[in-house]
C-alpha cells in the first residue's frame, strides 16, 4: 500500500520518518510512505526538543484552531496533494495530523462521491497514531452563538468534557481504521477513544500501549508488536473490501 503521512503539532515530516521507523521497517518493503510537511510555522514541541536539538527552528502546523481559515485551507491544500501526488491507498497520521485527516475523510465522506477527486475517493484506510479530535464547521445550538464567520469547533465536545456518553458520538466514518494511543497520554488524554468511536466499529482496529503521547518503537517491543497487529489487521481488510 501507498501511504500518506502527516505529522504531529510542532514537527516536521523528518520528525515523523523517526518516529515511525520502527513500524515501517517491520511493516517491510511492499508498502510505501510519502510526507507531507505542515505550511504554518510552530514551536518545536516541548516533549520531543531534546530528541531534535538541530530542528527547535523548524516546526510546522497544518493548521490553528483559534484561525478558521487556517482549517479550510488546510482541508484543500490536503486534497491538492493528494490529486496532484497521488493515488494513495491509506494515510498514516500522528496527533494533530490525524486530527486534519479524520476531518478531511469526515469532510469527504459527506460530499457526493462524484463531486471528490480520483485522489481523494483512493484512501481504503487510516492509521490514526494518538489521533486528535476531528474539526467541522459546526451548526450546533452552541455555535449559533459564536460570529457567524464560523468557529472552528470540536465534534462531540461534550464528550472531551466528559459530558457525553459513548452513544452520543454518530459513525462518520465508514472506512477500516486502526487507532493506537499510550494509556499514559497526559497531552491530550481522551482524544484518541473519541476519535475512534467515530468510526466503523466493525472495522475499527484498537491497540493501548503503555506509553504516553507517543509513537510505539524499538524502546517496548510488546507496544510495537501490537500496534504492527491493528495496522496489519486494518490493511488486510481495507484490501479484502476492494
């Protein structure tokens, strides 16, 4: 498979190729990884400077939550690259990244599939690393209050406020998705269980490691292994439906 890969918040593309080396390399040779760098610069994560000590000049963002505009440019840039890069078979994303990727496939997935690009229509699967909380252009009660240029809102907020039950949450996804985040995630605890219960349960692949907000590598190889079994498992399928 050819995928697609988006990094985290305050990284780059090179981050990424690190963070990941370890699945990729037991993933072996018959897939591919192309990345996409951020266009907004952004401080290089506190968490992982001290791994990057020659990158604290070069992180990126896709987009700002407190800009919209930001958002619906990331949105299209994201569909440009894949149309002109393209096909790709799967997306592969960590944190912030799978936070732009769920909405992008959300955001696709609610338009005709006529109206989407041969690019776009391609992904079979996602890989969701400590994946964040989709956006959309909300027209909840909550904001109807806000300008009406729009704000950029969380779906199922009440569920990170832990106001919401699991069955509150609709399926917007309809495609296999593999979703693997730290217990220990102190970052952004909560995000990856509500990203999840967006998606096919019936496709839907989970794995819990230990660690924190983090992608599983050489350093456990229990995490390793299980996250190389929710994405093989997911791969599989997405193959077995197309």
């Amino acid at each position: 498979m050819h995928f697609l890969c988006l990094h985290g918040l305050g990284t780059n593309s090179r981050i990424l190729q690190v963070q990941t080396a370890s699945l990729r390399h037991e993933l072996g040779d018959s897939h591919t990884f192309d990345y996409v760098e951020g266009t907004l610069p952004c401080p290089i994560d506190p968490a992982i400077a001290p791994y990057f000590p020659e990158e604290s000049d070069e992180g990126y963002a896709y987009f700002d939550p407190s800009q919209p505009a930001t958002y619906a440019t990331a949105l299209e840039q994201l569909e440009d690259f894949l149309v002109a890069e393209g096909p790709f078979d799967g997306i592969l994303a960590f944190s912030h990244g799978a936070q732009l990727a769920a909405s992008f496939l959300i955001e696709r997935a609610r338009s005709a599939a006529s109206s989407s690009p041969a690019g776009a229509r391609s992904i079979r699967c996602a890989i969701f690393l400590s994946g964040g909380i989709p956006y959309q252009w909300s027209s909840s009660p909550t904001a109807a209050a806000l300008p009406d240029v729009g704000k950029l809102t969380p779906i199922a907020e009440a569920e990170r406020e832990g106001t919401a039950t699991p069955s509150a949450l609709p399926v917007l996804l309809q495609l296999p998705t593999a979703h693997i985040w730290g217990q220990n995630d102190t970052s952004y605890p909560g995000t990856s269980v509500v990203l999840s219960r967006l998606c096919k349960p019936e496709w839907r692949a989970v794995f819990v490691h230990d660690g924190g907000h983090e992608v599983p590598g050489s350093r456990s190889r229990a995490s390793l292994l299980g996250a190389l079994g929710a994405i093989r498992q997911t791969i599989h399928l997405a193959v077995s439906l197309h």
